[in-house]
C-alpha cells in the first residue's frame, strides 16, 4: 500500500504528495513498533505472572504442611520406636519399621520397610508430618529425600548412651512431650545410676562382646556396650581400636584374656541352638579363662543391643553375667517402661 501510493506520486511530481506518503510510512511504523513493544511487555508480565505461581503452588502437592504439635509420626528404627511408645506418643505413631516389635503395639503399625531397607514410598504414602530416622548411612538417603520434598525429618544420632538422653529430648521437643521425655531421661538415669553404685565396689571383669562371629567382629571401646559393660561392673576385653565394632583375628582373641564372652544372638529364635553352636566355636580357644570357666553366654539382643528405654534392663542382664551373686536380687529397674 505505501509502494503503490509512492508511486503515484512520482507521476504526479507533487512534492506534498510525496511528504504527505512518507509521513504515512512513518506513522505506520511507528505504530507497528509501539504495538511489538506493548505486545512484548504484555508477554514478560505473563511469564513473571506464571513464574510467581509456579513458585507458589508449583510443589505443592509434595510438601506437607506443617503442624504445632506432630500427629502422624513415622519412626524408622525399632530403638526410636521405643523411645516414642515411652513418651505416650503411640497414638500418634502411623508407621513403624518391619523391625519394630516392641512394645507390643509396635507391631501393629504399617510397616515401611525395615531399619536397613526403609521404603520412601510407604513412608510418603502414610501421609507423615514427623519421620523420625537415625544418623546411619542406609536411613541418610531417604532422610534427605523426605526434606527435599519438603517433609519435617528428624535424624538421630544413636552411638552412646549420651546419645540416647539427647535423643529423648530431641523426640520430646519435636513431638511436644518435652515434659515427659524429661521424666522418661530421669527415670533412666536414676536406674543406670542404682546399677552403677551396686558395682562400683566389685572387682573389674575382662568382657569379650561378640556381635557376630563369622567373620568374628567385636564392640570396642568408643561403643554403646563398652558403656554397658562398665556400668555393669566390668571392663572391655579389648583396647582402643579405630573402629567402633572392629574384626579380630585369632592371635589377638588368644591374648585378650576374656573372663566372660558375651555373644548377641542372632533373631530370636533358636537361641539354645545358637548357644551350642557358640560352644562349639570357642571351644577353640581353651587357653581364655571364658572358655575355661565356662562364662560364654548368647543373650538376647533385642534388650541389650537397642538403645532405647530398656536400656537398664539390659544393663542389669549384663551386670547378672559379671556378677551372678551380687546382682541376684534385682536393683529397682521400673517395670514400667518394659
């Protein structure tokens, strides 16, 4: 249209006619540019417009929205477990690990998969607003999963009896039971500390405690169990080690000097063929006076090997094995918490 009316201007040899046609083509390109730039301004409003609401609502169906006081707990650890029936919060306990089975209610939780193979998707689908995990390297991935996705995680560390009162409160303080984890730390300390007077005048004996014996791997000092095995009236068998449950080899179980050999079973059944085949095994080692006095014993792990409530009921298992006669009569442990 401007070309043609050109053009005829030309053939005219009007001069105004040929101004008034070029002020045309200006005006119309003029127009034509405001027109790109509103339409371009009217596109960056959109695009920051969905960007707010992506960021808004966007993940909306990931996150779960957060509460003053947890009432769907998801705890993946058969101690934590514990820990959370002795604060009252059984009710509000959704979903537990396969291996929780203590105390009895425990067990008629979902199940989310186990302590060494928790299941992320059993767990999102439980609908949680607390999981609770511990601080090993099979639970930090679904951990740090569950937070991306915008759950409240709670990570514990469980490797020594101070960990176990610093993981009470810590469960107390994200469940809103803070007073009564309060009264659960008190009356553990109160037993351990009962347990520990009665054996603090007893000679030390020498503890060898066997987690597995094939291949044969032992707890060290910087345990859990070397905290049990003192409190109870003894002394480890073994010195300081870099690992926390290190493997030993022959000569250095020869030379260890072990009065007593504690083994943990392994599961619950079949603990009396478990000890004949426990035995078996250390009757190698006729030269230890554990094998010469026959102090070997495989208990029960589920009381002694879980950091949790019962903590001086295993204690008192273990004080009962260093000294039978002393510890026959029983030291006050509250029967409550069992």
């Amino acid at each position: 249209m401007i070309k043609t009316e050109y053009r005829l201007t030309v053939r005219r040899g009007g001069k105004p006619a040929f101004a008034k046609a070029t002020a045309g083509r200006q005006n119309t390109e003029s127009a034509f540019a405001e027109a790109s730039a509103d339409r371009y301004r009217i596109w960056i409003l959109i695009i920051a417009a969905i960007a707010v609401i992506f960021a808004a609502f966007g993940c909306r169906e990931k996150r779960v929205p957060e509460t003053a006081t947890p009432v769907r707990i998801i705890t993946i650890s058969p101690n934590i477990t514990e820990i959370a029936f002795a604060l009252g919060l059984g009710e509000k306990i959704i979903a537990v690990s396969s291996d929780s089975d203590w105390p009895a209610e425990a067990r008629e939780k979902i199940k989310v998969g186990s302590f060494w193979q928790p299941d992320i998707e059993a767990v999102i689908a439980a609908k949680p607003d607390l999981v609770i995990t511990e601080k090993y390297e099979n639970q930090k991935a679904i951990a740090d999963n569950l937070e991306r996705l915008g759950y409240k995680v709670l990570n514990l560390k469980m490797e020594t009896i101070a960990d176990l009162f610093t993981a009470i409160q810590k469960v107390g303080d994200a469940a809103g039971c803070r007073q009564r984890s309060e009264i659960v730390a008190k009356d553990i300390q109160k037993q351990i500390n009962n347990i520990k007077a009665k054996s603090a005048s007893m000679s030390k004996v020498k503890v060898l405690w066997v987690i597995q014996p094939d291949p044969l791997r032992v707890a060290g000092r910087n345990t859990f169990i070397n905290g049990m095995i003192e409190i109870a009236g003894g002394e480890n068998a073994i010195g300081a080690t870099i690992q926390p449950y290190p493997p030993i080899s022959g000569e250095e179980l020869s030379g260890c000097g072990a009065e007593v050999i504690i083994q943990s079973a392994m599961g619950t059944a079949g603990i009396s063929e478990q000890k004949k085949t426990a035995e078996l095994f250390w009757s190698k080692f006729s030269n230890l006076p554990a094998v010469i006095n026959n102090k070997v014993f495989v208990i029960n792990a589920d009381t002694v090997l879980r950091l949790g409530p019962r903590l001086p009921e295993g204690i008192e298992a273990v004080a009962l094995l260093l000294h039978p006669e002393e510890f026959s009569e029983k030291t006050g442990v509250d029967k409550d918490l069992k």
